[in-house]
C-alpha cells in the first residue's frame, strides 16, 4: 500500500528501503495497564448555565489537548478554548455562514505554539492562533478535508476522494501551507471494501514531522515522511479470521402492493474478513496503540494493545463498556496516561484524563 505520486516515485523509489519492524500477535501480551480510578482533572458535565455546557446531543464534539497544557474543543458551531488550569479563557466563533462563523464544525488539529485548525461545514478552513483570534479562513474543497494532520512546521495534510467506484476507491493526499498552496502532492491511497457495503476509511494520524497510513484489512502499518517518503513499517504477525452472515441483496427490491404485506428481501451468504483492528494511535514517547475490533459494540470492553518502537509489545488495557448512556472514547495517549471523552449517567460530555499504570508481564 504505497503512495502512488508520479511526481514523487522516483524520490520514493532511490530512498534507503523501509526499516520493518515485526510484532508479535497481540493476544500474546503478558503485560497489563490499569486505568487510575479517579482522574487526573476533568473539565464538563452539567453545568447551571447550559450556555457553559458541551452539546450532549451532538456526537462531533471532541478536544485536543494543548503544549501548554489546555485544552480546545470544538463544539457543534464554536471553539472553547481552557487554559492550564481548565478555565475556559474564550469561545470562537458562532452559527452562520459569513466571516469568522461557523456551520458544524467536524474536525480539529493543533500546531506547535499551539495554533490550532479546523474544518466545518462551510466547507472552510480555519486557522485559531493561540490567542484565540481567527487569523485566516479558506475554502477546501480543491484538496479535500482535514486528514488528521498539521505539522509543527506549518503545513496541513488534506484528503480528497478521487473518483471511482466503491470497490476501486482511493484518496489524493496533499500537504499545504496555512494559505491554502500546495506544498507537496503526495499521490493517493486506496481505501478498503468490507463484502459487499462498507468501505472501511485509511486511518491518518500525526506523528511529529510524519504522518502513517493503517488499513484494518492489512498487517501493515506504513509510517511516511511528511513529504511521501515510506521510511518504517510496523508488521503485525496476526491470524486472519472470516466472518459469515446474511446481506440483503441490494439489487433486487421488493415490489410493493397496497393492503399486501411485502415479500421478504432475498438473501445471500456474505463471507468477509474480520478487520485486524479499529483504529491506531500514536502517543508522544513513540508507542504504538492499536485498539482490537470488538465483536459486539455494545457490550465488548475496548481493548488496546501498546508497542514501543521497536516492536515489542508492553501490555494491554481493557477499558469496560459502560451503561448506557455511559461510554468512554479514547482520544490520545500520553507519556503516562489516557485522555478520553467520555459520558455520565446524565449523559453529559466530559474531557478526562486519567493515569495509567502497567504491570509488567512475566
């Protein structure tokens, strides 16, 4: 699963050869984390002034932690920014379509110094500077939406999808500067086919100056420069399983007669692989986090496995799925904890971190 620039291929094709790096099976882990019972601080819930409170009805509420130790968390229409202490010290923006405002803001990344990015539904993006001043905004629809990415040195990663069908769809990604040029075409990458309905998305993240490419259908997970070029691959030793059930013909409809119940929908065996995982995060002291794909939802524990760098694995950490409405969402690893969304029986969002400590295998 490489980049496929033509511009770039023969940079790519004369670099040194990608370091790969062999992990054994998950499940093998000795190791195990633990969760602090009583968290490190927390910022949300109810409040007596709801204008204060996240929006507990909107799922695209989420946060990144920031270098001088705040917090910004996009909030439906705006962005509330916390300071060290947890205190929020402004909200950016609102509601609309004109300048400096906002239509469901759905992603977010932070720069060195703390500058931060966004992307809503004007199809804009926007630039936060740490005072929390809106500096500039531009349209995206040229080079696609935000891929998880902004680099220290001032360059985003944006992802478009390329035309296609389901089965052969692939995104172009490109690396621009806070002006909306480009810096660097990067190519495009294949996105994966689950049976005969679900395409399952490329994984994106920030690490440092480079940004890595996981598929759940492959064992591998590339990790790129920030301009393209593959330098490491981590390759997971795990045993592929299948998994069996009915798909409703998507073809063939039903024909519909008032007062006649209609006829069942045809059916076929539809037999797939069991994605390798659900998604892969990269903490600051440069472990690997890869969470396994449960079985069921709603009442399979997250697990997560940690890797260092050099492949081996530390340990594996079991988060409970709560009650309903209760549930925890990890957002990032630190040096020595987990920062998570989460929500009470109330149903009301919180920020939390909490610590994490690791018993050693034998």
């Amino acid at each position: 699963m490489a980049l496929v620039s033509p511009a770039h291929a023969q940079t790519v094709e004369s670099s040194p050869p990608p370091r790969v790096i062999q992990v054994a099976p998950r499940a093998t882990s000795k190791g195990v984390y633990t969760m602090s019972t009583k968290p490190v601080w927390d910022i949300g819930g109810l409040n007596d002034s709801e204008e204060d409170e996240f929006d507990h009805k909107n799922s695209s509420v989420r946060a990144v932690m920031l270098a001088s130790g705040g917090l910004a968390v996009i909030d439906v229409n705006k962005v509330r920014l916390f300071d060290a202490r947890r205190i929020q010290f402004a909200v950016v923006g609102r509601f609309g379509h004109g300048p400096n405002e906002f239509a469901q803001i759905d992603e977010l990344c932070r720069m060195r110094g703390d500058t931060i990015v966004v992307v809503d539904q004007n199809f804009r993006l926007t630039v936060i500077s740490p005072r929390s001043t809106i500096v500039r905004q531009w349209p995206t629809e040229a080079h696609g939406s935000l891929a998880g990415s902004c680099f220290d040195d001032g360059t985003l990663l944006l992802s478009k999808r390329s035309p296609g069908t389901a089965a052969q769809a692939s995104r172009m990604l490109s690396r621009v500067d806070l002006t909306g040029k480009v810096v660097r075409a990067l190519g495009a990458f294949p996105t994966t086919l689950y049976g005969t309905t679900r395409v399952s998305p490329v994984i994106l993240s920030r690490a440092d100056s480079s940004f890595f490419i996981a598929d759940s259908k492959t064992l591998e997970i590339r990790r790129y420069s920030k301009d393209g070029l593959l330098f490491s691959v981590l390759k997971l030793n795990e045993k592929q399983e299948t998994m069996t059930g009915d798909a409703l013909r998507p073809d063939i409809a039903p024909r519909y007669t008032p007062g006649v119940p209609p006829p069942a929908m045809p059916k076929l065996t539809q037999v797939t692989v069991w994605p390798y995982y659900m998604s892969v995060l990269h903490d600051e002291s440069g472990r690997w986090w890869i969470r396994d794909y449960p079985r069921d939802f709603m009442k399979d524990p997250q697990v997560w496995t940690a890797i260092d760098s050099a492949g081996k694995l530390l340990g594996r950490l079991a988060i409970p799925h709560g009650k309903t409405p209760e549930y925890v969402q990890v957002s990032a690893f630190t040096a020595n904890g987990v920062f998570v969304k989460r929500r009470d029986a109330d149903g009301a969002v919180h920020f939390t971190l909490y610590n994490l400590s690791l018993k050693p295998g034998p």
